[in-house]
C-alpha cells in the first residue's frame, strides 16, 4: 500500500509540474504578448500589420492549440511511464 501512495505521489507531483509549466506559458503569451510587449513589437511588419498586433491576436491562438497538444503528449507519456495509461 505505501508503494502505491508513493508512486501516485510522485504522478501526482509530475501531472503538476506540467500544468504549472503549461500555465506558466499561457500567461507569458497571453499577458506578454498580448499587452506589455505589443508596443516593443509594433514597429516589425508582417502580412500588411504590425507584429505586435498580429502575435496579440493570431500568434497567441497559435501558441494556444500549440501547447493543447504539448499538453496531450506530455501527458500521454507520463501516464505510460506511471501506469496509468489505458
């Protein structure tokens, strides 16, 4: 009984981890890119815009489903590595 408790700590303790980690980047991306640095950016053109412009509303969207699947790999693996998979 105590190896179990020890091993869904430590899956508890990495499941975590990579949401922290996740979150950690969605709010650099969405609070960053989206407001502090859009002035920074707003010099650089890109498809008829500014790229300030274009990261606050595509470049994030983007990064978004990027880190959907990150999510969906990482976690995948670490089921496997636990166990826990199906």
């Amino acid at each position: 009984m105590r190896q179990e408790n020890t091993e869904a700590a430590a899956y508890w303790s990495a499941n975590l981890k990579l949401i922290r980690n996740v979150l950690i980047v969605w709010a650099l991306v969405s609070f960053g890119g989206g407001i502090l640095f859009r002035p920074l950016l707003s010099g650089i053109a890109v498809g008829g815009t500014d790229l300030g412009f274009w990261f606050a509303q595509q470049g994030s969207i983007i990064v978004f489903i990027v880190l959907i699947f990150y999510y969906a790999f990482r976690m995948n693996a670490l089921d496997r590595k636990h166990g826990a998979d199906e």
